[in-house]
C-alpha cells in the first residue's frame, strides 16, 4: 500500500464506527459493538450499555477501567480475571468474545497465499513502542527461507499518529494495515487480510496472535529481544518496559505463568499449522469455553439498555 492509502485506512469517516454514539469505547472497538449487537439482536441505533475487554490475553493485572466500569456490568473472556474482578466487587461476567457471533470467514484457498504478515507492535497514547528496526530486520532476515516475502502491518495509531509508515519505507518491505481499529468492519478486514499470507509474525506478545491462531495460521515470535516500550507516568514522563522483566506481576499466579511461557515458547518454532495446544490456548483466552450462552448474554444486553435508558438522548447530543 502507498503512504496514501495507509492514511486513508488508519482513519475512518464517523459512519464506520457505527450508527450508535459510544457509551464505552472498550465495548465498541475492532468491531466489538458489531459482535455484541448480533450476538443480542439489537438494534444498530442504540448505545451498549457495558464496559468489556478491549483485548485478549491471559493477564491477570487489573486496571481502573475493568476495577471501575462506566457501567453496571463487565464482560470478560478473561475466566480468571473474571473471579478476581468479582472479588473486588465489580459485576464481572465471563462471556464468549464477540468476534465469535460474527461468522468470519476463515478459508482460503492455498494457492493464493504468500510469505508472511509481520505485525509492527503498536503504541497508543500512554504506549510507545521502541522496536530498534535494524535489530529487529536482522532477526527477520534470519528465519527459513520459506518465511518470504515479508509485509509489515502498521496499526492505524503508528501510522495516523506517528508516521511509522515513513520511517519504515527504507527497509524496502511492503507496508499494509487492517485500518482503523474503531471501525466495525475490523475483525472482516482482519481475516480478509489474512488469506493473502501463509504465516504471521512479529516481536511483541499481543491480541494479535491469538487472531492469527483463530484464522488457522501459525503465528512465528522472531526478535523478542529487539522490542521495548516507553510507558508515560503520571508525571507526563516515560519510562521503558520490558515485557519478560514483568511477567511475576501481569502473571501472579505460578501455574498461569507456565502455561503463558509454555504457549510463549511455542510462537519459537518452526511449524505449518497452529499446535493443538496454541488452538486450545486460544480457544480458553476467547472465552469459548464459557458457560453463558448467547441467549444469557442477550438478557444480560438489554437488561443494561432498560437501566439506562435515561441516558442515551445526552450520549446523542455529545456525539
């Protein structure tokens, strides 16, 4: 994609969002809102009523948006930080995440694919990540041959953000990106975009791999060691973070944290098709195994619609 159509994907017109103003963003974005409405057959013109992750991953380490939701309720494929939400008194219910009411289409046909969709890690506004490019390019050019061709994928913050997609341009690699995570067509384009490759990679643990993993393709961590992040204090000043020096605290619990290191080491090898493992390890952090049932969670939706009900003309008038 050229420097144009990069900018043009990383923003999207107020349509695409949705028709509804947001109540809470976590329950909204990358198509959440979308995932949700189907799941409960409501209506596209009406807010939800609901703080939920806005990720997925194994962490355990709660923050003020789940410890303190905008709403009543909060919904969580996360089955552990469920109970530890529910000890701190928040309304926690362990849900499917939404993307599985939304029928993605995960087929392909073989002959079309090529090489390797390499995910950039992402920044956000408290978030910057410090990849080193060269170190990093290095360790890419390291793996088996039949890795190639690479193609980066920009998220839409680094591109619209901070120009990382020009920084980017010299090491010669196609550049793309799935868009704007605000949109609701992201988990479509998502999977879409995944047809094109046979696998994924990248430098940093995240949601993405878990997606990967979903769409049948093998996800491959190449230069962990290239990749750190600048996180901002309150002071308004940054300090960097690296992933493996936090494990004890995102991961307090020993038999989770060898669970996470057992599916981390496997993202090390070499292989065609996701492990059986790394599918059920996947399957487990999206929530598949939970025991609310898509009619349980359509109560759960309008129930919040009903108590609120007050509020949505106000939610109009800021929009």
């Amino acid at each position: 994609m050229t420097d144009t159509e990069l900018e043009s994907m990383a923003i999207s017109p107020r349509r695409a969002l949705g028709y509804s103003p947001w109540a809470a963003w976590e329950s909204e974005r990358t198509g959440f809102g979308l995932g949700f409405r189907r799941a409960a057959h409501y209506p596209s013109g009406l807010p939800l009523f609901f703080t939920s992750d806005h990720y997925v991953s194994p962490l355990i380490e709660l923050r003020e948006n789940e410890t303190k939701p905008k709403y009543g309720v909060y919904l969580s494929w996360n089955a552990q930080k469920v109970d530890i939400l529910r000890e701190a008194g928040v309304d926690a219910i362990h849900c499917k995440h939404p993307w599985n009411y939304l029928n993605l289409d995960t087929t392909y046909e073989g002959e079309s694919r090529n090489g390797t969709l390499v995910f950039w890690p992402h920044s956000h506004e408290a978030i910057h990540e410090d990849t080193n490019p060269e170190h990093f390019v290095s360790a890419l050019m390291d793996l088996p041959e039949y890795y190639r061709p690479f193609t980066l994928c920009l998220m839409s913050y680094d591109i619209s953000k901070l120009g990382l997609h020009k920084k980017l341009r010299k090491y010669g690699f196609p550049l793309t990106t799935v868009g704007d995570v605000n949109s609701q067509k992201y988990p479509y384009r998502f999977f879409r975009l995944m047809k094109n490759f046979w696998f994924a990679a990248g430098p940093s643990v995240g949601t993405q791999i878990y997606y990967t993993i979903l769409s049948g393709r093998p996800y491959r961590m190449v230069g962990r060691e290239t990749h750190k992040e600048k996180v901002m204090t309150g002071s308004n000043s940054w300090y960097y973070k690296l992933y493996e020096d936090q494990k004890d605290v995102l991961y307090p619990d020993v038999e989770l944290r060898k669970k996470v290191s057992d599916f981390e080491a496997s993202l090390e090898l070499n292989i065609e098709q996701p492990l059986e493992m790394q599918i059920k390890f996947t399957r487990e952090n999206m929530g598949m195994n939970s025991a609310v049932t898509r009619k349980d969670l359509r109560k759960i939706i309008w129930e919040q619609l009903l108590v609120n009900t007050k509020t949505i003309p106000s939610l109009y008038l800021r929009r």
